[in-house]
C-alpha cells in the first residue's frame, strides 16, 4: 500500500494515464532508436554499398562542379599544408573512403578528342573551357583561342618563334637527331610543345607541371596527346628510377635548383643518365638580379664534374660524366655520396636526400654505351640482370605481348593502330612488353610500375620507353578524360599486399579511377581470372561501361584460369539519371 501511495495519482489503479512529460520521453526514446537502427543496418538500397559489394546498382555522377576532379591534387585540402619546399603542391591524397566516389561528369560542350597528330596544333574548346594561358601566354606562342578550338602555335616563354626553331638550335649540341637520345623529361613544360615537337624525331619525352594558376597546363598537353603527368619537385622524389632520362630541361621552369643544399640539383642528377645532358633556359642563366644563383649553379655543376658544354644567350646545357662520379671530392656545398643502405631506385613517397647516389652499372647504360633507338628496344637491358632469371624473364615477356596484342586487335576488336586511340596506359607494366608490342601504332604509352612489385621500371627506361611509380590503391597524378585505353593485367594483383596476400582496397575503387582518367568512348582492357573479371564485369556495369567477358589467347593455354574484360566507357552528360 505504501508502494502504490507514493505512485503519482495518474499512474494508480489498474490503468496508465500519460502525461505530457511521458510522451516526450517515448517520443526520444523512439527517435533514440530508430537512429541506431539506421546506422548499424546495412542500407541494402544505397547504390554504392550495391556496386562495392558486387551488386549492379548504378553509381551515381559528381556534381558539375568536379569535372576537373584531382582528388590528391586538391586545393581545398593542400592550402591548410605547409608552404616550405612546396609541399603542399605535392601529391596528399584524401584517407580511404573520404574520396567522392561517383562518376566524373565531362563538360557540358564536350565531344571526342581531336585525333592525333592534329590535335597537337588544335584540340576543341569546349574539352577545357579555360582560357588563362591563352589570355596570359598567347603572345608568346603557347595558345590562343581561335572559334571551336585552341591553337597551339608550338611557342614557349624561351621559345616564342617556335619549339622546332628552338630545338635547332639546341641540336647543334645535343644529339637531339641522331637516335643517340631517346627518353627525356621536361620540368615545368607548360603546354608541353617542346615534348610535342621531339616526338618526330623519335624522342620520347616526358612532360610535367603541377597544378596551377594558369589552369590545367598538363590536361593541354594530354589533350594535345602528348605525355605528360601531374607532378610537383618539393620535398620528395620525383616517382622515376634512377639513371632513366637521357636528358632533363628546363625552359623557365623556376626550379631552384640550388636551395635548400643542392637538394634539387641532386634530384636531377639522380634522374640523369650517365653521359646526358641537362639544359637549363631561362633564370637563372645570365639573368638580371639572379648573379648569385646563376654562379652557384655553375660551381654545384662543376663539383658533380658536369662539363659545361655552351652558355648561349638565356641557355646553358651541361654534360654529365659518362663514369662514376667523382665524388667524394672538396666542394663548398659539401656533396658527399650516400651511404651503400640508399636505393637509387627507391621513388614512391620517398624524401629527398641530400646526398649523391651512387651510379651502379655505369659502362652499361651510359649514353654512348647503350644502345641506339630503336634497337635498345629488342636487346634485354642490363639492368634486367640484376633481377633473378631477368633476361630469360625479358625475352618471355616480349614474346608474350606480341601474341597478346595481336589476339586483342584481331579478335576483341581493340581499336589500337587507329586514330581512335592515341594515349595509353599500362597499370602494370612489368618489362613494358605491351607497349613494345605496340611501338609501331601511333601511340605513346604511359608504363606504371607499381611500387610494391620488384622495381622493374629501369629496364622499362632502358628500352627507350617512359613511365612512372605509382599505388593502384591511390588515385593516379593525371586529370579526368586524359587516356584513350587503359590496360590492366592481373588487376587483382594491384591492389593485393604482396607478402600477406590481402586486399589493400577493393577492385570498385580501381576501377571507378579508370572511369575517371578514361576519355568518353574509351576502351579498357582487363585481365584476371575468372573470379575477379566476373565482378569487374558487374562493377562495370555500375559505372556505365559497355562490358564483353572474353577468354584470353589461344596460345596462353590459359582459358580456364584467365579472362579478359574489354569495355568501352559511355559518352554520357549531365543531367543523368539513375537505372
């Protein structure tokens, strides 16, 4: 009795009277948990949730706004990091899970790329509407706007009468003609007419800019179909082998080459081939106010004994030693060697050091010794020694990929050899046979390495071809709708950890970055086995992609433990609607 005596009077007898007070409580207590229930249960509907886990829900588009989406290049995110040695133009890519993942839109005037090789001198407008450099640069013969399209005169900063009358003049000292020189790289290229214009005679260079001020210097020259990639020297490697490039230049680049102890200087000469050049045109080379650094640049050059070929006008083009370095030697910078633990070849997130590396292998790959293109491309390298059964491994490769491309051309209807396809990549390059075997067709290849396999993108320089480092699990340096065909063999590999076996990431997020950088009306070309193809097909279909599941070649003996995928991405445009 005295229990139920002290029961507020509404709550005594046999009924429940509710009071204000408890329909608020229910009303929360019910809010509480319908809340829980949404964040714990599985959104069985959410399309992404479908897509990852193999389903064949539609993935939905970015916003207009991220036509041009960068997501380890993006300002908003890269403004907050440190300004020192430019870090913060590096490569920071959001955390897994925090990048947009939905299907980059093209621009709403966007149509097919001009083929090549007129769209090294015209691409359309409309592709990138930005028109910047045009405004800024037009008078120096980089681009101008003239009715549908950009006109891309062939001009530079240092070369506003044309890269062709600029390359003449620098191959009365360089060997730019003579097939002595193959692999190249362009720091800071603008729009990358340099690279453009060497492309016929059989130099293979290698441009790259970062992001910035002027809009999309590297989507140009992409457009343009000629390599280049997104990149940034700062605190980092550059993601190249070393002793890869048969020169470096620098038109105007504005590298400081000899801040922060040399560190850029020493990052060039790692790159640098033994016997190649380096041409620097424009500050600081007898430039008003930069006396100072124009003479430290000489003395750093001349303690890592480069022989100073000419100094003509703005121009200065150096010479690297063909034998070991002559370090270590008294300089007043201080150069000493690295230590023997240094791999050279060590490029994916890897600090500068402010040490010299040291050459191995000098009398076989220095210029002169190495062979001439194209003949460097057949012979097994000798950097291919240095990997376990490496020349047997080359040959069997090479042969391999001319079978391989033969079946894809004659059989899946691949489109190589047209003028539908001009840029390339390989995901997983290995030696570069696929892009030997491809040599003869009208496209450059972009050879990726990823950087936890065996670091096999020396013998890949070493053919006289070009390529970069990169994590599969990690959106790629370039923009949107920059490669024609992107091909990825043992694309499960890519993403796999290489010790443990396990899935770093998943096979929808690698392939939604082919999505991004695939040009509309692109081809990819997938291989796994059956398994894997099997939910790449299905994560095709998620992403709009026209899919055929093949089996491989004939001659493989492998139709029963590997298919390939060959897909071409859908011309879409904004508004889309979901399936």
């Amino acid at each position: 009795m005295g229990l139920l005596s002290s029961l507020p009077s509404h709550r005594r007898g046999g009924g429940w009277q509710w009071s204000f007070l408890d329909v608020v409580w229910a009303v929360f207590l019910l809010a509480v948990v319908v809340f829980l229930a949404l964040v714990f249960t599985p959104r069985r509907g959410d399309p992404l949730s479908v897509a990852r886990s193999g389903g064949a829900a539609a993935v939905p588009p970015c916003s207009a706004t991220e036509v041009d989406l960068l997501p380890c290049e993006d300002p908003r995110r890269s403004s907050r990091l440190s300004r020192e040695m430019n870090y913060y133009r590096e490569r920071h890519c959001p955390a897994r899970g925090e990048a947009p993942a939905c299907l980059v839109p093209p621009p709403g005037g966007y149509r097919v790329p001009v083929p090549w090789p007129e769209s090294l001198h015209k691409i359309w407008h409309d592709n990138m509407p930005y028109g910047k450099i045009a405004e800024r640069k037009g008078h120096q013969g980089w681009m101008k706007h003239e009715g549908s399209y950009f006109i891309f005169p062939g001009g530079g900063t240092m070369f506003p009468d044309g890269a062709e009358q600029y390359i003449e003049k620098l191959s009365q000292y360089v060997p730019l003609k003579t097939g002595v020189l193959r692999t190249g790289l362009d720091m800071g290229c603008g729009v990358a007419s340099f690279g453009g214009f060497l492309l016929k005679e059989n130099i293979m260079t290698l441009s790259f800019a970062p992001r910035d001020s002027h809009k999309s210097q590297i989507q140009f020259s992409l457009e343009r179909g000629i390599p280049a990639f997104l990149l940034m020297l700062g605190t980092r490697r550059l993601p190249f082998p070393a002793q890869s490039f048969d020169f470096v230049h620098c038109s105007r680049c504005l590298i400081p080459f000899t801040a922060y102890n040399g560190s850029y200087l020493i990052e060039v000469d790692r790159l640098l081939r033994p016997g190649g050049y380096l041409i620097i045109s424009g500050p600081p080379v007898r430039w008003k106010k930069q006396e100072k650094e124009w003479n430290e640049l000489q003395v750093m050059a001349g303690a890592l004994c480069y022989k100073l070929i000419t100094v003509d006008g703005n121009t200065a083009i150096w010479k690297k030693p063909a034998e070991a370095s002559c370090l270590p030697n008294q300089n007043e910078f201080g150069l000493d060697l690295c230590s023997t633990d240094d791999d050279p070849d060590e490029a994916w997130y890897f600090k500068l050091k402010k040490c010299v590396s040291k050459v191995s292998m000098v009398e076989e790959i220095a210029i002169g010794s190495i062979q001439r293109w194209p003949d460097r491309l057949s012979k097994p390298p000798a950097r291919a020694s240095l990997i376990n059964n490496g020349v047997n491994l080359f040959e069997v490769d090479s042969q391999k990929w001319v079978r391989r491309v033969s079946y894809y051309k004659k059989s899946l209807g691949v489109k190589l050899g047209t003028t539908h396809i001009r840029n390339v990549m390989d995901m997983n390059a290995f030696f570069g046979g696929f892009a030997t075997a491809i040599v003869s067709d009208p496209v450059w290849v972009m050879n990726v390495v990823p950087a936890r396999k065996p670091l096999t993108l020396g013998v890949i320089y070493d053919r006289g071809l070009i390529g970069v480092y990169h994590d599969w699990c990690e959106p790629f340096s370039t923009y949107p709708r920059t490669y024609d065909l992107i091909h990825a063999d043992a694309i499960d590999s890519l993403i796999s950890d290489p010790i443990s076996g396990t899935s770093r990431c998943d096979i929808f997020d690698v392939m939604l970055e082919m999505d991004r950088i695939l040009r509309p009306e692109g081809t990819a070309v997938i291989r796994g086995s059956p398994d894997v193809i099997d939910k790449a097909a299905q994560v095709a279909q998620s992403i709009r992609w026209n899919a055929q599941v093949h089996d491989s070649e004939p001659e493989s003996g492998g139709s029963g433990t590997e298919k390939i995928l060959v897909a071409t991405k859908t011309f879409w445009k904004l508004p889309l609607t979901s399936q």
